[in-house]
C-alpha cells in the first residue's frame, strides 16, 4: 500500500498530511529481536491544539455529509483493511510481536469494525417524546464533534478502531494517540487505510507522543469533548480525573484479573486446550486475559497436569520470523520483570511451580503454577503475562468467594457440563462480560463490550446502541406551526 510507505510518514504526525512533530522523533523498536523497525514523530502540546483546531473545522463538514457518504467511505475501509491485510499484518507481527493468528484476526476485527460502523450510520438517531403542548417534541443524538483516542500496544489496531470507527461514523471528528511502542500498526496502519478509504483531511489524525504530556493535552484541550481511554487502571484513574475537571465524558476501559471457573462436570477432554488459549493467548497481554484459575479439588490434578502438557508443548519466538509460532515476546523488559516477579513472589511464598517460569531475552515461558491462594500476589494483582495460577476450591460457594475477590471486573468464564449451573454463577459474580463454556477473552465488534469495578466507569464500546450513546450527544427539539402567546 503506497499510504503506508514508510518515506511518507517517517519523523512524521498525521494531521491530514504527514508533517514533523514539534516533540522531536520516536525510535520504535522490535521486541523480539531489538531491530530499528521505524522512527515515527511526536507531537508536543502545540501541535495538539492546532490539530484540534483542524479537526473542529473538518468535522464540520464531515457531518454534514449525508449518512449514506460516510457509511460508503467505512465500507471502503473495512475492505481495505482486507486488501491489506498481509501488509498490516507483518508491521503487527514485527511491531507488537503478536503471533501470526492474533496479527490476522486483529486486522480482520478491524474490517468488522469499520462494517459495522458503516451501518451505524443508518440506525435510527432519536424518539418522538410526548408533550402537553400543541408541538412535536423530540429527542436526537449528535455527534459530539472531537473525540480523543488512547490507546495500548497489546492489541493496537483493535483497541483504536473500536472507538476510532463508531465516532467517525457519527460524524465526529478523531484524535487518535496510540501507544509509544506500537505508533505504526495502531497509529500509521490507520492513518493510511482512512486517508485511502477517503475520510476528509482533517477529520482523523494520528498523534503520537508520551501519555503525560500529548495523552494529557488531548484530554484538557477545549475542543475535545469524549475521550476514550483504553489501558491500565493507574492511568485510567488519572485520565478520569482529568476529564471530570475539565466537564468531558471519559469511557475507560482498563485492566482486569479475570477468572475461569473450572466445575466438577467440566469435560476435561477440551477443558485444558481452552484455560491454556485465556491465559497464553498473545503471552497474556490481553485485558480480558485468564489471570486465575479457579478449578474443582477433584479434577484439579488431572486438569494441571494436562494444562502443564499443553503450555509445554507451546512454541515460543519471533512471530515476524516464523509465522508458527504460538506466542512472541514481552513487550518490554520492565513488563517481563513485572511478571516474573509475580511468579517467582508466588512461588516463595509456598505455591508451586509445574511448568514455566523461565524467560530468554522477552520470550517467557507458559507457566503453570499450582496451589496459588488468595493472599497470593499472583492472585491479587494483574499479571499480563502468560501465567495460568491454578486456585484449588472445594464447593461452589467457596468458587464464587474466590471470582469475586478482586477489585476488577472485565470477563468471566465458566466451564461445566450443565449451562445453568454456569447461569447461576454468572448471575453472582459482577462482570462486563460472561462465557459460558469458554475462556474469559472474546470481542467482537456488534456486542457491547466494558467492565466494572476497577475495570473501567462501565461505559460501552460495541453494538449500535452503546456506540450511539458513547459518541453522541442528547438533543431536546420542540418544533411548533406558530409561536405560543405568553402574559408578557
Ligand atoms: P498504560 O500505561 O495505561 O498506557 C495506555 C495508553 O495510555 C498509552 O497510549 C499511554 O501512553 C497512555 N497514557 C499513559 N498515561 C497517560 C496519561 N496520564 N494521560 C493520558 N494518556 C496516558 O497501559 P499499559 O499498562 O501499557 O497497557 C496494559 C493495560 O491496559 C493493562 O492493565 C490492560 O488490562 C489494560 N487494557 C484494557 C483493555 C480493556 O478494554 N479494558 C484492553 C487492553 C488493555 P504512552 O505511549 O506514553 O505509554
């Protein structure tokens, strides 16, 4: 794809044409083998506030297009984001060290994405209201005009385009920055396929930069009005903060410690395979990650030791290299060091350790560590890492103590042999998102997705109704054949 020549962008930020960043340039390098893949630019403060301005003037006529004009351009895209797919799929595998699969099914979601938001252009925007007064009354949605973008390197594209495409679609106008360790799949992939699908110049903008310095001048600029954050609860808290002073809505999805249930009638022939895929799947860098798993006394020994098969057999390595392979790397060595501390912490403190827990370089091991409690660090905290802490329980009641013992709320899965066993703990445990007979992580654009708890304010991305209301405003409109007479 001409657009994503790496001559155009280089040193560069996308305001609608590709232009050096006043924060200087940004190296981004590969996790799996610490190549120079890219240098991208940054954007200071200043240059927030005058693509800020840009976006305010563009939006203007972006939305006053008719619905059927944008809907064409976000079918354009979802089949660009298909004609390109191997392109953009190399620079996710390189730059985020995604294996191959999770490369290919985050460039197809991308397409789903920007589909769906075709249609959203066309779903109803308003109902009629009753009154009391010879008039029509009447409530609309508008857009709101800028919405600010932020997002994490895990899963870059998706993480950006589910926001990125609704609000487009509505017709605002988007500010994306993504993370400083993945600006050319989550930043530059989505600059080129918009400006080829034919969204107006200025109307979407890439801006990297450091969170506390561009991140924060997105949120505190006048002109941006929703700002939807993705990432972790730390800098969610802070950006909530931030938003609330400045009287904006903040959507803030952020991490979770997401259980799997694993009942007594749970088939152990497939219950192993799934557990293994929720809590190594993209080396457990995945918010709706398994980070616990909760598993019946009489089949746990069984089950751990065919889990530990299964993350033994797992193959580790540079997925730009060697498309087979079942994960890549850490992301960075700070995040390495995190998980390994949880681990090697746990395992001090009286758990033990069945597979794993090794690392070479950022490649980490699948590890399986068994007889983990709750006062354990590997149960308590977020490990993002690709870690299967297997937590004994004896009773059904002790299992729905032990998922709720935690301050995050994202995803839950449950695997039993009898659906409404599983219905019933759902109905206990307080979660964003439930599956029944599957791993905790699961997306897909039509269902809304969000947490609660420490998981995010509760807010909504996917499926029409939540990205109406997400990236809308509310609108009271009264129309009258003639003015009323007033005692005036
Ligand atoms: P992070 O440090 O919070 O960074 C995420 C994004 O926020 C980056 O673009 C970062 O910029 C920016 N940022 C940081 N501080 C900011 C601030 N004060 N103001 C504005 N922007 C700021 O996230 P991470 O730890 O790398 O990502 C992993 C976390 O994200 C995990 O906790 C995971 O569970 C969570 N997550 C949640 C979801 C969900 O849907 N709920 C999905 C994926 C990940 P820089 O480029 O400077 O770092």
């Amino acid at each position: 794809m001409a657009n994503l020549d790496p001559a155009r962008w280089t040193g560069r930020i996308w305001t609608g044409q590709w232009q050096p960043g006043s924060a200087g340039d940004h190296d981004v390098f590969s996790p799996s083998t610490g190549k120079h893949l890219a240098t991208i630019g940054y954007a200071s403060p200043a240059d927030i506030d005058a693509s800020a301005e840009i976006a305010v003037a563009a939006q203007r006529e972006w939305a006053a297009r008719t619905y059927e004009e944008r809907a064409a351009i976000m079918r354009r895209a979802g089949d660009l984001w298909r004609a390109h797919a191997d392109e953009v799929t190399e620079w996710v595998r390189a730059e985020s060290g995604s294996a191959a699969f999770k490369a290919a099914n985050e460039v197809e979601i991308a397409a789903q994405e920007c589909y769906e938001a075709a249609a959203l252009t066309s779903v109803p925007y308003g109902e009629m209201i009753r009154s009391t007064q010879p008039r029509l009354s009447l409530s609309r949605r508008l857009p709101v005009g800028v919405v600010a973008v932020i997002a994490p390197f895990n899963a870059p594209i998706v993480l950006s385009i589910r926001a990125v495409a609704p609000a487009l679609a509505l017709g605002n106008a988007v500010l994306l920055k993504p993370d400083s360790r993945t600006p050319i799949c989550g930043g530059v992939a989505l600059a080129a396929i918009f400006e080829e699908a034919g969204v107006p110049a200025g109307v979407f903008q890439v801006l990297p930069g450091r969170g506390a310095v561009a991140g924060e001048r997105l949120i505190t600029n006048p002109h941006t009005r929703v700002i939807a954050f993705t990432g972790s609860t730390g800098a969610g808290r802070r950006v909530g903060e931030l938003a609330a002073i400045n009287l904006k809505r903040a959507h803030l999805e952020l991490g979770g410690n997401n259980a799997l249930i694993v009942l007594d009638d749970a088939d152990l022939a497939t219950a192993p395979s799934v557990g293994a895929a929720g809590s190594f799947l993209h080396q457990g860098q995945i918010c709706m990650a398994t980070g616990r798993q909760l598993v019946h006394e009489s089949i746990a020994d069984e089950y751990v030791a065919r889990l530990a098969e299964h993350a033994n057999a797992l193959t580790v390595g540079d997925p730009a290299a060697d498309p087979t392979v079942n994960l890549g790397p850490i992301i960075d060595e700070k995040q390495r060091d995190s998980i390994h501390a949880l681990v090697t912490d746990t395992v001090a403190a009286g758990a033990t350790l069945v597979a794993g827990g090794t690392y070479q370089d950022l490649f980490y091991r699948p590890t399986v560590v068994d007889h983990v409690t709750s006062s354990h660090r590997l149960f308590r905290e977020e490990t993002f890492g690709p870690v299967a802490p297997i937590i004994r329980f004896s009773t059904v009641e002790e299992a729905v103590e032990l998922a709720r013992d935690t301050p995050y709320g994202l995803s839950l899965g449950i695997l039993t042999g009898n659906v409404m066993r599983g219905l019933d703990l759902a109905d206990r445990i307080p979660s964003g998102n439930v599956h029944i007979n599957d791993q905790t992580i699961n997306d897909e654009a039509p269902a809304p997705f969000g947490g609660v708890g420490d998981s995010g304010n509760g807010s909504r991305h996917g499926g029409h109704q939540a990205n109406l209301e997400a990236f809308t405003e509310a609108q009271w409109l009264t129309l009258r054949g003639t003015p009323p007479s007033y005692p005036f």
